[in-house]
C-alpha cells in the first residue's frame, strides 16, 4: 500500500466539513467508508453518477480533510480520516455517520414496503375490490 504522492491537507473547520457532506452523494460515499471500516476502491462507493461525476466529489471531501486517496496494488482508493477527523471534530462524523446510518434503514425498509405495496397492486385485487 502506498499514498498516491499527495499530502493529505488539514481537516478544515467545522462548516466545510459540513458543507461537504451535505450532499447526498457525498455523505452516501462518507457512509460507504465508515461501515467498511477500511480503504474502499472508488467504484463501489458510488453507483448512480459518471465517474467524472465521482472525481469532483472525491475532490472536494479531500479538500476538507474527509478522505484521502490512496494507491493499493494499483487500484486507486479511498480512505476515510476517521483519527483526525476526530481529532479536529470530536464526536462529528460519529453522529453524521450515525444520522445518515438511520436514514439508510429507513429508506430501505421504505422502499421495500412501497415495492410490497405495487406488487401486490400488480399481482392481485386492490384491497377492497372483489375480481369477477
């Protein structure tokens, strides 16, 4: 494993490091790393934008001191400045982490349910109506 020649810069203060993960994508990315718990090839942490797309928003969590990109066995990663984060910004990316966690369950567990919902619309009787 090897760093990809770069310096990682300081965490920045508080309100760009927010202002990073705002984004959705980005906070999904954020949310990738912590539960992997270790560096992460850049491919599987986003799925729904171009690759171009992912280059900026890595850009801009390592600008603000959340990630650095790392180089292991040639593939380009991404790892998560859990130690210095903390260091910086005790408690914050735990409760993020831990925010954005809860909203993955829920939307999940609410996809699923409306999934339930249009298939049993599809396979059956809407409920109240009898088939003649």
């Amino acid at each position: 494993m090897s760093d990809a020649n770069e310096k990682a810069p300081p965490v920045a203060p508080l309100p760009t490091v927010l202002a990073a993960l705002q984004d959705p994508v980005r906070l999904e990315m954020v949310r990738r790393l912590s539960n992997a718990g270790t560096a992460v090839r850049c491919a599987a942490l986003y799925e729904v934008i171009n690759k171009s797309t992912a280059t900026h928003h890595f850009k801009i969590l390592r600008e603000a001191g959340v990630v650095e990109r790392l180089l292991i066995d040639g593939q380009t990663c991404q790892r998560l400045r859990t130690d210095d984060l903390d260091r910086a910004l005790p408690g914050v990316l735990p409760a993020i982490i831990d925010a954005a966690n809860r909203a993955d369950i829920h939307r999940t567990d609410t996809d699923r349910t409306n999934a339930e919902r249009t298939n049993a619309r599809s396979n059956g009787c809407p409920a109240g109506s009898s088939r003649r």
